[in-house]
C-alpha cells in the first residue's frame, strides 16, 4: 500500500484501561458455547443450505454437545420460519437444547419471532440493533445515540411484551449492540443497561448481554481491554452472561476471544471451522480444542473430527483449508527429515512410558504435536509424509505404523535414501502404498541377480546344531545346485555361497520379527553384509516361515552389494 493510500487509515483508539487484569489471567475452565452456524453460518454461505441439510447439520451440533444453538432469523424468511417449525414438528430438539432464534429491534419482526417459537421448550429470543458511530452516520442517516436507545428500548418492550404468548416455553433474553467493538464503551453500556432495565434480570435468570465483533477492526488486546472495561463496569454483573461473538477480519478471532475470556466473558458464539461472513466466525473447534490440549474440560465432543468435517463440507460446500488447526489434512503431517525422526521418537518414548506405567495415560509429550491426533479421530498413519524433502526417520515410520516392519535403526538411512531418491524422480509425495512399493523394490525380497528357487535343511546327525543346506539357484539366469554345512539354517546357506566361489562377505547383523500389521502372519528378517571393500548393506525378507525370511533377506543383501 503506498503512503498516499495508507494516509486514508487511522489506528483504533486505545480503551486507557491502566489497570487491566486480564494478562495475568489464565483460562480454566470453558464458556457456554453457542453455536451459530445455522444463521451467521449459513447466510455466509454462496448457496445456503437446503432445509434437509440444516437438519442434518442441527443433529450434528447436538451430537458435538452445543445446548444453545442458534437456529436461524425466522422472521427474515417463510424458510427460515419454516426450519423452525419443522425442527418443533418432528420433534428434533432435545430438552436439554435451547434454540435461539435472531430478531432485529423492529415490532412486526419480533411478533413473527414469537410466532416461530410455539411449541418450543427452551428458546433464547436475540434481539440486537446497530449502535456504532459508522452505523449511526451512514446506515441510519445521522442517527442520534439518543435515536437508537429508542430502537433497542422499544424492541426491549415489545420482547417483553410477547412472552406470555408462548406460555409452554422457557424464554432466556439476549441483547447485541451489533458492532460493539467499533461503539464507543460508555454507549454500549447505556444502552444494555437501559435493555436489561426493561427485561429486569437477576442472578438466577441472567440476561446475555452480547458484545459483537462484528467487525474485527482492533487488535486482540484492545478487545480484551473493551471487554473487561464492560465486565467492570456493567450494573448488577451477577445478572448478566457476558458473551462474545469474534469475526476474524484480522486474523484473530481465536487470539481476541481467548483473551475476551480471560478478560471476564462468561459465552462464546461461533461456528465450526469459522465458517460466517467475509473471514469468517470464531473457529469454536480450534478455541475449544485448544483448551482441552491444555487439560480444560469443554463439553464438546470432537473425538471424530473427520466425520465432523465431512458432514460440514458437504452440508456447507465449503473446504476446511489444508492449514486449518486441527481439521486440516496437513496439520499432523511432517515432510522434513528431522520432524519426522523427532516424532518417530516421540511415538516410541510414549509407548515405552505408558508400558511402564501399565498403560496409565501419560502427560503429553511428542514433538511438533499439540496434540494427540488419535484424541480426534486422526490417524497415525497420516502423520508422516513422504516427499524428496524428508529425512530417513520418516519411511521407517511409515513402515512400522502401516505395515509392521520394525527396521533396524542402522539400516534406516539406506531404506531413505532410496525412497527419497524415487521421490524426487517423480516430484511429489509418495502414498504409503509406493513407500511399501519402493521397500520390496529396493530392499526386501531382492530376486536379482542371485535367486532361489528350491531350498531344502537336513539335521546333521552326530554334530549337534549342525545342518546341512541344499539349494537350487538361478545366477545371472544360470541354474546352480549349491551345498553347504553350518550351525543354523543362515550360516548354512553362507557357506554354501562360499563352496560355489561367492562369498565375498562377512555378515554383521541379523534380526528377525512377526509382522504386526494385524493382517499377516508373515515374517520379516534383516541382514547386515560388509562387502571385502568395506561397503555396508541391509536386505530384509518376507515369508510365512521364519526361515525362509531370513534366507531371503541374506540373498537380497548379496544382490544389493553387487
């Protein structure tokens, strides 16, 4: 932006609160959550939801655990209207559900709000009106403070007015001075005072008093400083839940309402994955995720998340970005080396840890990771990646997590090497399947140059442990019958290379595993050879007998030296 465009912007005032408390804060235990997906959500959205999929998304946030979910603006629509009338007529909102329906300050709208309510258990009726000075001049014409009192008083009376014409339903009242944060302090607090004045909350039956974002046109802290100003100041602060609704227009709706809380707020509203106008609502999975990595209970349950966000994009035809905490497809991916050794790590100390404590949960603690991904129905198997930027740790994992393969530490390098190389030739990331590929390829079952076709073990009678290995090869296509005597079916068959003239090997390391893929009751061995020119190889090999899988790893690494 040049000087001459940017002389047109002013910064935001400071509230002057010298005293604030809210930095030496900390968070410890959740709000009330309200969802608002169904009204802020979805008209937000370039095709808003049909009224099977706002049925569909109404279970699904009763299912997350929201008691107050805001349901729509009845009487903005006869579809609006008609949702609400449908949810009571189906009999879909549970008792322990308050539905909260939005309603301008205007009479003949909160006549038809009521009318939608009938049949109700539990409702929250929203009223709100605009009262900022932008507002004021432009929307409603050089509108006076005095002017948009009346407003709110007048819809304040009328709200009041109409509860007794639904006597079935239990009504809680809140009141927004929409765009709060851009009103000066000491008007917005005359003017929810002067609401709650009519509505006469008390401590047992407490007014929600709203003070929207709903332009995030400060910086975090001033909007903690606004709301602790509002909690310090508001009269009869028993009799009131002081909520927040953040937008996300500078990038900091989750930051403003963490600190909103510690700033005294008791309520949240918001959408899931920050769905709502322009940049969106607050994040309410991110904000509540974030107190439970810190050990806070909300009352939301997000132990599947992915089906949560398909139900979401679907219903929404919106994406969750790839980025999204949480919820995004990447957020438990790491493609550098070290990450992914780090977490590889991590993975294994935890499982050793909780083995010593006989599987007692253990605090937290893998690096790069907040939090646990199976915590929120993510899988491990999706935490590593494989590209030419990783490092060797990483397809190590992911032949441990997916396949059962528990390769020797030493031997990781090279199976990296060559995955990362094919990586690179193809310039993309490898699925796990290819990582799987590239491994049989390079590494276990190697048929070339020297293969097996029959083998066979007889006991050496007279030489205890002794055995004596016979073997039908092919070599370089040639078919060979070799023969050899040693003290185990792998030494046997070295020395039955070395009878033929191609031992040029000494072998330095051998282990040997059941498979825990859960589907196989195959077995894995590893062979370590060092060439007479000094050079070190791992050939692995698979097969149902334990024998034959280490016979298979040996000729693998004598065809890799050659």
């Amino acid at each position: 932006m040049n000087n001459q465009n940017i002389r047109k912007y002013r910064p935001f005032p400071e509230v002057g609160l010298t005293d604030r408390q809210w930095p030496d804060r900390v968070i410890t235990r959740a709000p009330i959550w309200c969802s608002v997906d169904l009204r802020d959500g979805n008209q937000a959205l370039p095709v808003p939801m049909s009224v099977e999929e706002k049925l569909e998304m109404f279970e699904l946030l009763v299912g997350v655990g929201f008691r107050q979910i805001e349901v729509g603006f009845p009487s903005a629509s006869d579809t609006e209207f008609n949702f609400l009338r449908r949810l009571v007529e189906d009999k879909r909102i549970p008792d322990e559900v308050q539905v909260q329906v939005l309603v301008q300050a205007r009479e003949h709208l909160i006549r038809r709000t009521f009318e939608a309510l009938d049949g109700v258990k539990n409702a929250i009726v929203h009223m709100y009106n605009s009262t900022s000075p932008l507002q004021r001049r432009v929307t409603f014409s050089d509108a006076s403070r005095e002017d948009i009192r009346k407003i709110a008083l007048d819809g304040a009376r009328i709200v009041k007015e109409l509860i007794p014409s639904v006597p079935g339903t239990n009504i809680d009242l809140e009141y927004s001075p929409e765009s709060f944060s851009d009103t000066e302090l000491e008007f917005a607090l005359e003017v929810c005072e002067a609401v709650m004045e009519v509505w006469e909350p008390t401590p047992e039956k407490p007014v929600i008093l709203n003070l929207p974002a709903t332009v995030e046109w400060t910086t975090p802290n001033i909007h903690a400083d606004q709301i602790e100003w509002f909690c310090r100041n508001v009269k009869d602060r028993e009799s009131v839940h002081v909520s927040l609704h953040t937008h996300n227009d500078r990038g900091t709706g989750i930051a403003a309402t963490e600190l909103g809380l510690l700033a005294g707020a008791d309520r949240v509203e918001g959408t899931l994955f920050g769905n709502g106008e322009r940049t969106g609502n607050l994040d309410i999975v991110i904000a509540a995720l974030n107190m439970n990595s810190h050990g806070i209970e909300t009352g939301l349950d997000f132990t599947d998340l992915p089906r949560i966000r398909e139900v979401y994009e679907r219903t929404t035809r919106m994406e969750v970005p790839d980025r999204q905490p949480y919820a995004g497809e990447l957020v438990f991916t790491a493609f550098s080396g070290s990450h992914q050794d780090a977490i590889k790590k991590g993975f294994d100390r935890r499982r050793k840890e909780e083995a010593e404590e006989d599987g007692e949960a253990t605090r937290w603690g893998v690096p790069y990771l907040t939090i646990d991904p199976e915590d929120i129905g993510r899988s491990y198997e999706a935490i590593i990646r494989i590209n030419s930027q990783s490092g060797k740790g990483g397809v190590a994992y992911i032949l441990d997590r997916e396949y059962g393969f528990d390769l020797p530490k030493t031997m990781h390098p090279q199976v990296g090497k060559q995955t990362y190389d094919l990586a690179d030739q193809l310039g993309r990331e490898l699925t796990p399947g290819e990582v799987k590929d590239a491994f049989f390829k390079y590494c276990a079952n190697v048929g070339e140059p020297l293969h097996v076709i029959d083998y066979e073990l007889d006991q050496q009678t007279g030489e205890r442990g002794t055995v004596r290995c016979r073997a039908d090869v092919l070599l370089n296509g040639e078919k060979r019958h070799i023969v050899g005597l040693g003290n185990g079916p792998i030494n046997a068959f070295v020395h039955a290379l070395e009878e033929d003239g191609h031992k040029d090997f000494v072998l330095t390391d051998y282990r040997s595993h059941a498979l825990r893929d859960g589907s196989s009751s195959d077995a894995a061995a590893y062979v370590q050879l060092k060439h007479e020119d000094g050079r070190l190889v791992w050939g692995a090999g698979v097969d149902p007998s334990i024998e034959m899988a280490g016979l298979k790893a040996l000729v693998s690494a004598w065809n890799l030296l050659r």
